[in-house]
C-alpha cells in the first residue's frame, strides 16, 4: 500500500471551497465555493479553468450528472440550478425551496434529481437530457430542522438524509415516505453517503465522529473517533474497502473499514476541511478547504496482511515542476510481468505475435483476476463489518454514560 502523493493543485476560488465532484467520463474536477460560483479544473497541461456565475449568494454543493454532460448546484440563495458542463456554461434554475439548498445529486439514471434545504425538506425534480423542462416532483417531509445532506443509493432505490434534527433518514422515493431512522450518536449528521454495497450508510458528524450504519441490521456497525474536531465530509472507496473524511482540525483521513482503523493523515490545509471525495475508480481523492486550495492526492490503496500504524503525510508535496498529464494506475504486479513479457520477445522476431498475444491474454487474465479479488474484498468487508457490531454498541454506551 504506496502513501498517498500530492499530484495537482488547484486554486482560484476567492473564498472557501464548499464542495468537490470528480467527471465520471473524463479528467476533469467540479468545484464550488462561497464565492457564489463553481469551477470546472482540467488535468491536462496548461489547461485553462472554467469558472460558471449565476447564483447570488455562497454555493454550498455541487455534483455532475452520471453522464458527465450536466452538473447541478446548490446555494445559500435557495436555488438549484442545472449547467451544461462546456465553455458556454448555460444554466436552468429550479425553484421551490424556502429556504437555503444544502445538497444535490442526480439518481443514477439520470432522470430525477434530488435537493436539501434549510425549509426541512427534500425536494424531488424530474430532470430531462435536454435540461429543458424539468419538473418538480414531491417534497419528503419528517426532518425537524435543517436537511445538510441527501443522497442516492447506488441502486437508485431509496435516499438518505442528514440533519440537524440529529437523525439520519432512509428514504422511499417513490411513496415519499420516511422507512428508517437512525439517530446520530453525538452531534448531528454534516454529510452521509451511500456504502457501494448500498447496504449501508456512512455520516460525517459534528461530534468528531464518523459512523457506518448497516440498514439491513438497523444498527450502528463502526464508529471512528479519529478527528479532533467537527467532521464535514467523507467519501467511500469505489472497492467499498476504504473511507475518506475531511474535518475543521484541518486534517483529512483515509480508513480501512476492514480492518478498521485510520491508516494515514493527510495534512497541507491551513484551515477546516469542507470537502473530500473519491475519483469514480478511486485513483485520486481531491480535498477542498476554507483556505481556497484545492488538493487532487494520487493514491493506491490495497488491503494487506498484518498490522499497519496511521501515517501521516505532513505537508504536501510541491508539483509546480511536474505537469504531466496524470495515467490510470497500473498496479506494479502487473507492470512488472509486461516488462517480463517484452524481455522475453527480443530476439526472437518470428515469435513476435506470439508474443504479443501471449501479452493481451496475460493482461486479460490479470484484470480478471482483480475484478474477484475486490469481490472477495467487498464480501471480507461486510463481514468484518458484521463482527464489529458488539464492539460499537458497548462504544455507545461508553459515550452515553458520558
């Protein structure tokens, strides 16, 4: 397992970062900011940012459509608006709320949008390809206070909720009706996301915590106390094996849920942390502070045997002089048995399509080899979660005698 590497900055905000959404389709990072605009950063070299104006207050999310051709934010002036992600950056907005729209996200499907506001409501909305005539839906009513955060499961079939009432909801889209509840075990939830799994649930809370709720079981699966401070968001690992949180101690934390524990601490932000998030196939996590700065760390995360103590990456790392385009990951296993085949085809040309072949079947193998292995993670996963059951509900009653 390689310790994280600082591998682009970004920076061009005027106030805090708010939020951060990653392109699924291409290279490219969304972000928001309390400046009341979003900005659109390439990876490629001497690429120039897109920065998109039109809300009139601070911009507290952003997401891009599971398509990429779309992007939705959310702002303080209780709009959602709808961008086309190019240069023009036309915009539609959607109006309803009564009060400031904390989050937004698209359903997997692309067809429905979902937004959180400070009117103690989760609104829905039709969404159509052409961005044109979208449509309210229904509003999801249960929440006592202000709604911080809402989300699709990976299936598309239930939402969560965070509030400020202390309590986290899962959702039926479809009846608008509230068919769990669970309540926040000190403070209240900032964010919540989705397991991949879609089996549980992940929060950020303001009691320096981050906590797993399994939904099958009803029950608190992990609780982590690794910050020193107010938790402000998290973001699972696309394998499921891993989490990642940002807090106002101005660190940001990388767990493996399977053997649950923080295993490194990413330091460089002079101020809180209000964003982090996984790149779609988990390559790059890009964190965002209220210091303007933009972090995308380069990472290679794999479960491995025996004892690992957290490590701390104290400062990042300066890039000025490395602007190279960034490349998928390739795990050195495999670099390596290429590098062996390629050895092995010189000086025997009237093997060389032998050889080739031989390369595409081994590198054909090998990726199927690794799909199971992270089948077999994500079941390790589950199931190690499932163990710790007992464990956190003693924690809990550690904390509620306090």
């Amino acid at each position: 397992m390689a310790e994280p590497v600082l591998y682009k900055t970004f920076k061009g905000h005027k106030d805090g970062i708010t939020a951060l959404h990653f392109d699924p389709t291409k290279k490219q990072l969304l972000s928001s900011s309390f400046d009341q605009t979003l900005m659109l950063w390439n990876f490629t070299q001497d690429s120039t940012a897109l920065r998109y104006s039109g809300h009139n207050d601070a911009v507290l999310d952003v997401q891009f459509s599971r398509t990429g051709h779309l992007a939705v934010s959310a702002s303080r002036d209780r709009m959602v608006r709808l961008w086309v992600a190019n240069v023009t950056g036309d915009s539609n907005e959607l109006r309803g709320h009564q009060g400031a729209v904390r989050s937004v996200q698209f359903s997997p499907d692309n067809s429905q949008l979902a937004s959180a506001s400070d009117d103690k409501t989760i609104r829905l909305w039709s969404i159509s390809s052409n961005n044109r005539n979208n449509k309210f839906q229904q509003s999801l009513k249960g929440h006592t206070n202000w709604v911080r955060c809402v989300r699709w499961s990976p299936d598309g079939k239930f939402l969560v909720s965070s509030s400020d009432d202390k309590t986290v909801r899962l959702w039926d889209p479809n009846s608008g009706n509230c068919i769990l509840t669970f309540d926040v075990t000190k403070g209240f939830g900032q964010a919540c996301e989705f397991h991949p799994s879609g089996s549980c649930v992940g929060v950020a809370a303001t009691g320096n915590t981050v906590e797993i709720y399994d939904i099958r079981a009803s029950k608190l699966q992990q609780l982590y106390t690794a910050h020193e401070d107010s938790v402000n968001s998290i973001s699972f690992h696309p394998n499921g094996n891993f989490l990642v949180s940002g807090s106002n101690d101005n660190k940001v934390k990388i767990y493996d849920l399977q053997k649950a524990r923080p295993i490194f601490t990413l330091s460089g932000h002079q101020k809180r942390v209000n964003s982090v998030v996984f790149s779609q196939k988990g390559e790059y996590i890009a964190t965002g502070g209220q210091d303007q700065n933009i972090f995308v760390w380069k990472v290679q995360l794999e479960n491995e045997n025996g004892t690992v103590k957290e490590k701390i990456i104290e400062q990042p790392v300066n890039l000025d002089e490395k602007k190279k385009e960034p490349s998928e990951f390739v795990a050195p296993r495999l670099m390596k048995e290429k590098e062996n085949l390629r050895e092995t085809s010189k000086g025997n040309e009237n093997k060389e399509n032998i050889e080739q072949k031989s390369e595409n079947q081994s590198a054909t193998i090998e990726k199927l080899n690794s799909i199971n292995r992270n089948l077999e993670s994500l079941t390790k996963t589950v199931l190690a979660m499932e163990k710790r059951l007992s464990l956190v509900e003693d924690q809990v009653k550690l904390i509620s005698h306090k």
